[in-house]
C-alpha cells in the first residue's frame, strides 16, 4: 500500500517522468536544473512526516539523492550505482534524509569504481600482499605474536586502504577468494620459516562474516594448513564484534570446527560497537582486542583511565588474554603496563612490515634480548 500510494502521488507530480527501478527505489528524470531544484522541493514537501502520504496508515522515511548532470555517466547502470552511492551516504536517523552528489562525492565514487574493477585483476593474478604487524608482550619483553594484514597495491591508486577493498569484495561475493588466497601465503611462509614457530605463540588473521557463513568455509582453511604442515594450534582466527554478535548457526558450525582442530579464536574490535557480551560469551575466545577508540583520552582523563582498566580487569579475571590495540604514545605504554595488559599492538612498537622487514625485526629483538640475557647472566 505504501509503495502503491508513493507511485500515485509521484506520478501526479512527475507525470511520466517517474520511474520505478526496484522494489523500493525511482527514478525521476528532470530536463533543467530549474525543473530538478523544482521537483526536489516537491519531493521534500511530499514525504514530510506531518503530509506524507495521507492516503495511507504508515509513514515511512524516504532517501532523496540527487545527480546533477547526469550525462556524465557513459550508461544507466553508472546511474543507477551512483544513485545507490549516494544513497549509502545518507546518516541512518530513522528521518527522510537529502544527498546531493558534488565534485567530492562524484571523485570518491569513481575511485571505489576503480578499485572494484582492479579487484577482479587482482584475484585472478593473485596481486595481494600480506603484511605482519607484530604484537608485543610486556610480561616477556618480546614480540610472541603476530597478525597478518592484507595489503593491495593499485598501480595507479597506490596502496589501497584495507577496508575499501575488503569491503567491495564483500558486496561482490569476492572476500572467500581472497581470504584462500592470503591464507595460502601465510601458511607458505610459515613453512619456510620454521623459526616462526619457535619464537612465536601463533599468527593471527581475520575472518570476514562472509567466510564463516560459506559452506565448508572452515574445512576448506584447516585443509590448507594441513597441506603446509602447519600445526593448527599456531594459527589465532580473529573475529571482529559485529560478527560475534550475530551468532547463527553457520557460525557456530565453523567455530566447532575450528576448536575441535585446535585452531585458537580471538575476539577482535572490542569496543568499537555495542557489543552483546553474553552473546560474546557464548563462542570460545582466548584472547581479545581491546578497540584503540578505547583509548581515546586515557592519559588526560581520569575517568576513562579508569574504565579502560575496569575492562581490563573483568576480562582478565575471566581467564581471557588481554591486547591493547592502537598503542602509540610512551605513556600510553606506561599506563597500559600499570593495567597489567598483556600484549600490546601498535605503531609504538612496530607497523604492519612485509615479510622481509618482519624477520629482520625478529631476529634483531631475539638477538638484543639474548645479548641482555647473557649480561645478566655474567653480573650475577
């Protein structure tokens, strides 16, 4: 009744101008700007919450995204993504909301265009790179983990920012390829590392939502490992908050597999959301990453001071290791040691590296941290 009554009233505004491009969503055609600056004034006024719609019970709130100009585009498919663009700019208020594309909002969507197409190149010839951000642990004055980080470079765009193309792969049913292709890496190296495996405790990687809903998801990483002969105790799955808390089923299938291989799970992103921590609860973390938002202010405020360590606290007494993401600063360090944090990770200590760099990040700690051993060793 509500889509019907929208058609009606929009036609006898826009006459046939008007048209409806999927379940919920027109299109309206204007000729001038004069007739676009028009029409959206109408529009406006039509879907206002005191005179929407009268000839039905229920009110909904509208997006209205306008394009200027658009024989811009070479065809109407690029209309139509734009126009769904714009409208994912929109603040999520619940309230009817305007977005009007400009010279910015048009630059960013030819941008993602372009990412979205290299995507496809990228996977087919595997032109992802993995990079190990190490993990430091101030109980044992070394880095004992690591995690590794997907990196795409663009050789027009330069290095593309993770949760770009991390999130373009998701809307294109493309994250599970990538996530095999990056898994396959990490296990490669691990394999021609085997020092990896003395040093640290494990490796950490992310999962998508979209790789712990697909079938055999879970089967198909545990079955990589065992073909480099990677023990499955060394490999740390991350799962970020929004997923945890949207436990179902097909997530409870993969984390069942995971823990019944041994593979360790930890919880990502804590804070960065509304976290349901009985939901939380439910799936057999060992670790978590407190988010750096947490952060923000610790070392001025008082009262955050302390509610970052209350989370601390809590968490540890329930037998969970605690990470301190996004740590930059020597008195974020020093407050963190004081909260009996266990790991921490961020630029303080060491940015995400390539392979290379990582290891000789490795072998001049274990070599600095021997060489203080055996001094101290020698006063005594």
């Amino acid at each position: 009744r509500l889509i019907l009554s929208a058609a009606r009233q929009l036609h006898r505004l826009c006459g046939d101008n008007v048209f409806r491009i999927s379940g919920k969503r027109f299109l309206i055609f204007t000729f001038s700007q004069e007739q676009f600056e028009l029409y959206l004034d109408e529009l406006k006024n039509l879907f206002h919450p005191d005179t929407a719609l009268s000839e039905t019970v229920v009110y909904s709130p509208v997006i209205i995204s306008g394009i200027s100009h658009a024989e811009r585009f070479e065809d109407g498919g690029s209309i139509l993504d734009y126009a769904q663009y714009l409208e994912s700019l929109a603040p999520n208020t619940g309230l009817n909301e305007t977005v009007r594309d400009t010279d910015k909002t048009m630059e960013r969507f030819l941008y993602l265009k372009k990412v979205e197409q290299f995507l496809h190149t990228a996977i087919t010839n595997d032109l992802f790179e993995v990079y190990y951000q190490p993990v430091y642990s101030l109980k044992e004055k070394r880095y004992i983990t690591l995690e590794a980080l997907s990196r795409l470079y663009h050789p027009e765009l330069g290095w593309i920012p993770p949760n770009i193309f991390i999130q373009i792969a998701e809307k294109n049913h493309l994250v599970d390829r990538i996530t095999n292709l990056q898994f396959r890496r990490i296990c490669r190296f691990i394999q021609e590392h085997p020092l990896l495996t003395d040093r640290l405790y494990n490796i950490k990687m992310n999962l998508s939502p979209l790789d712990l809903i697909q079938t055999n998801s879970s089967s198909r990483l545990i079955r990589l490992m065992d073909e480099y002969g990677v023990k499955h105790s060394f490999i740390q799955f991350e799962i970020t908050e929004t997923v945890a808390t949207e436990y179902n089923s097909a997530l409870n299938k993969a984390v069942d597999d995971f823990a019944d291989s041994g593979i360790g799970l930890c919880l990502d992103d804590f804070g960065s959301g509304y976290a349901n921590l009985n939901t939380v609860m439910q799936l057999p973390f060992s670790a978590i990453k407190l988010d750096r938002s947490l952060l923000n202010k610790i070392c001025e405020d008082p009262r955050s001071a302390n509610f970052y360590h209350s989370i601390v606290s809590s968490f540890q007494n329930m037998g969970f290791h605690v990470i301190s993401e996004g740590v930059e600063t020597a008195d974020e360090v020093k407050l963190l040691s004081d909260y009996g944090v266990d790991m921490i990770q961020g630029f303080y200590f060491s940015k995400p590296l390539p392979s290379e760099k990582l290891l000789d990040l490795l072998e001049k700690s274990y070599s600095s941290k021997e060489r203080h051993h055996i001094c101290h060793y020698c006063l005594h």
